[in-house]
C-alpha cells in the first residue's frame, strides 16, 4: 500500500528547479510548478542554471497533503522501525518497506514538527509529505538536497570542513577555523564588492585532475552583531529589509549581543547576501588559498602571514568534519564508506591541502570595531585572490 501511495504522490509534481552542484544534478517539484515557492527558496541557497543537459541523479519531490500524511504515519506507527539522528537535536524512525524506507520524525528540539512531515526515499526519489500547517515547508526540500549534496560528493572523495567559501574569477578561499575564529566576518569582506559566496559554515573539498575544488553546501549565513556594525550596506539593509528567513530574535540587530563570536545571530540566505554585497552565488569553484582567520579580543591592526604547512595542516585537520560532523551526526539516505576508510581519506587531503595550497593566517582586533579597521582587512583578503606571496602582502 504505502508503495502504490509513493508512486501516486511523486507522480503529482511538476519541476520547480533544478541545480547542478559539481556535478550533482538535483530535480525538485512540487505540485505548484515552476512558479512556485519551492523555486524560490531554491534561488534563495543555490544557483539555477537556465540551461542543464546533465539527467538529473536525484530527484526530490515536495507535497503538502494532511490526508496523505495521516495515512503514511498511521501505517509507520504500525511497523518496526529504527531510529537515526540526521542532525542535531533531531531524531528520525527509519522504516523499510518494499522499495522504499521512510522517515518520519520521533524527536524535534529545533523546530517542534513531530507528526508534521515524513520523507520517503527510494534510492532516486525523495519524497517529502508535508502538513499543510507547516511554515515554509520548501526547507524540508532543501535539508534533503543539502543531505545528498554532502554524501554525495563525500562518497566521491570529497572531505567537508568547518569553513567558509568565497571566489573570485576562477581562484577560490578556503576560509577555515573554529567557531569564533572570524570565518563569517571574513567571507563577508572578502566577498564585498563583486566576490561570489558558495558556502558559510561547511565546505566540501573536492579532488581533480588538476586542482582542488570547493563545493558549496546551502545553509543560511549567521552573522553576529559586532560584523554587522562593522558594515554600513549590511547594517542599512537589516534595517530596512524583511528577511527571508524567520528570526529567533526578531530582524532588529540591535537585540543581539555586541561581543564578537556570539551564538546569537541574524541569519540571512546566501542570495540576500550576496545582493547586500553586490555579488552573485555559486556551487563550485577552483581552490586557490587557504585562509585561517584569527580575529581576537584585543586591539591588533589587521595583519596577515604565510602560515607554516604545519600550521596550515594543524589548522586544516581542526576544521575537518569527515567523518565526525559535529551538527550533521548520522548519513541516513546515502549508504557511506566505512569511518576508518573516511577517516583516512581526510587525513591524506588534510596533509595534500596543507603542502600543495598556499594558507594564510590573517587577523584583527576586534576590540575597536572601527569600519576603518575591517576595510583594511578587506583589502589584505582581496590581496590573497591576486596571487601575492605574504612578502608583498602590506601587514
């Protein structure tokens, strides 16, 4: 029954868009067709080519329907099941049957969906069934392609870390360092002014033939209030801009804490941002340095150094989220390679990125959160797309 019921809702959907991350072609529909909300969230976190030859690898398919989701989840609670934690805070039952598993949602700390949705996956199709209650159900579709985007790419060698991703031409940034360390701060300045944004927070890595190659994966930019101080155009834009996005804190800056680093942010899409910095979005592109920003609690003036390949390999090996992902916890539509085989393959492109790519250590003291301040760091990151070594690099 619930095979027969798969089949009817998938067949419902009309395409809304689709993406070609490096390589991963996704489809998604939604029975509101092109024009409808699915495709604008889509636009929102990734870029739409108008032109796609590649047969799509994936397809994901949106349907709100309340009667539907009642019957999947009244035959689910009938049947054994066993449970996996896709992210954190979030706990799925996963259910075998025939050709397809289902997921529906036993635990949800983070946005409170119990019994609000459930996720069918075929191998090919993911099938997302929906309460018509639920705020922006097109999020749900995009936490599936950010699932296939990470394991997808991962399983091809691929090594995500704990970074931003920003480019310029066909030369990339790897912008990597613990949390507080500046990632955000610095995407945004070395963005400005023209720079396309492919991810904050997780970046794939991905082997070539040639060159190393960033993948963006899609997730919301948090940005904390001291950066936004820091950044007339953003700050003017939050203050007068309704954002995509709901906000825990309201869309007032002001509520935010000002010491830099923390938890508490506004979070904006990768596409606002990109329009506030007079950018573009992109998936991909080729990796030219490695950037470990160190901004700190002092007053330091912007400042920038060639790190050490011991200093980029401790710093690289820091950041590196295969396979231990502290947010993302447990793949559950891709089957994945073992961890010791994974974790090798970290080690070895932690070690090949460190020797091969030239890294950075850049910082400023964020004490005295002058515009004059950030501008100079802006102009030392713009310096590392221009393929200056750290002796002509102005500190």
């Amino acid at each position: 029954m619930l095979q027969g019921t798969f089949n009817a809702l998938a067949a419902r959907g009309a395409r809304a868009a689709i993406v070609d991350v490096h390589g991963l072609v996704l489809e998604l529909s939604t029975p509101g067709g092109p024009s409808s909300a699915l495709a604008s969230y889509v636009l929102d976190y990734l870029p739409v080519p108008r032109l796609c030859a590649a047969e799509p690898v994936f397809a994901i398919q949106l349907c709100s329907d309340g009667d539907a989701l009642d019957r999947i989840a009244r035959i689910l609670r009938a049947m054994p099941g066993s449970d996996v934690t896709p992210f954190r805070d979030v706990v799925y039952r996963a259910h075998a049957c025939d050709a397809v598993t289902w997921f529906d949602v036993v635990r949800d700390d983070k946005d409170g969906l119990v019994g609000r949705y459930v996720i069918g996956w075929n191998g090919r199709t993911a099938l997302v069934v929906v309460h018509p209650g639920v705020a922006r159900p097109e999020r749900l579709a995009v936490r599936v392609a950010r699932e296939l985007i990470l394991r997808w790419h991962e399983n091809r060698q691929a090594i995500v870390f704990h970074a931003a991703g920003v480019a310029r031409g066909d030369r990339g940034l790897l912008i990597a360092g613990h949390s507080g360390a500046g990632k955000t701060t610095s995407l945004l300045l070395a963005a400005d002014r023209g720079g396309t944004l492919l991810s904050n927070d997780r970046m794939l890595v991905s082997p070539a033939p040639e060159r190393w190659t960033l993948v963006g994966v899609p997730l919301p930019v948090r940005i904390g209030r001291a950066t936004i101080e820091g950044i007339p155009k953003l700050q003017r834009f939050l203050g007068a801009a309704a954002l995509a996005r709901p906000q825990l804190l309201g869309q007032d800056p002001a509520l935010l804490p000002i010491e830099f680093a923390s938890s508490k942010k506004i979070e904006l899409t990768p596409r606002e941002l990109a329009t506030v910095l007079g950018g573009s979005v992109a998936c991909a592109a080729p990796l030219h340095a490695i950037v470990l920003p160190e901004l700190g609690q002092d007053e330091r003036p912007a400042w920038c150094e060639r790190a050490s390949v011991a200093q980029a390999r401790a710093a690289l090996e820091a950041s590196c989220f295969t396979p231990e992902d502290e947010t993302w916890l447990s793949p559950w539509l891709l089957p994945r390679a073992s961890r010791a085989l994974l974790a090798e393959a970290a080690r070895a492109t932690c070690e090949a990125l460190a020797a091969s790519v030239p890294a950075y250590r850049v910082g400023l003291g964020v004490q005295a959160r002058a515009a004059g301040r950030l501008r100079r760091l802006r102009g030392l990151l713009r310096t590392l797309f221009d393929g200056r070594g750290p002796r002509e690099v102005a500190v």
